[in-house]
C-alpha cells in the first residue's frame, strides 16, 4: 500500500535529484523508495554477517559458535605449521 510523505530538503537537492531520476526515467518516489530500501537492506546485512558467495551463502550456519573456537583452531594451525 502507498501512502503519502513529505520531506523537508534543501531546495537545490531537490532541483538536482529530479534531474538525476529525469535521466533515470524514474520517478523521485521511486527513486527514494529504492534509497531508503537499499539503506535497509544495507543495514539488515551489516547486523548479520554479509556473504556475498553462492557457496559460503549455502554453508553458512553449519557450525555453530559452541562448536567451533577459532582462536584455538588458529593457534593450533601455526603450531603444527612452524613445528612440523
């Protein structure tokens, strides 16, 4: 469902923003309701971890924090890597 906002912005925001959604061929509503949508996609991501790849997407979960300690598994890795 639309509904109807008002935005206070500096006038000449305003004239070069129509400009840029002119280019565009979009509307200045659509153009800001795909701002703000990316800002809340954007923010949604950067609370979780952000994974751009196919495969990490497909694994991601698999382990969880209880089970694994990176810390430990990264001391481990160097140990038998410098020692060996």
């Amino acid at each position: 469902m639309d509904t109807k906002l008002t935005l206070r912005l500096d006038k000449e925001i305003i004239e070069r923003i129509k400009i840029y959604a002119s280019k565009q061929q979009q509307s200045l509503s659509a153009l800001t309701e795909e701002l703000y949508k990316s800002f809340l996609l954007r923010s949604n991501s950067n609370s979780e971890s952000e994974i751009r790849s196919p495969i990490a997407k497909k694994y991601k979960g698999i382990i969880s924090s209880t089970d694994y300690d990176a810390e430990t598994q990264k001391l481990s890795y160097l140990r038998d890597k410098h020692l060996s």
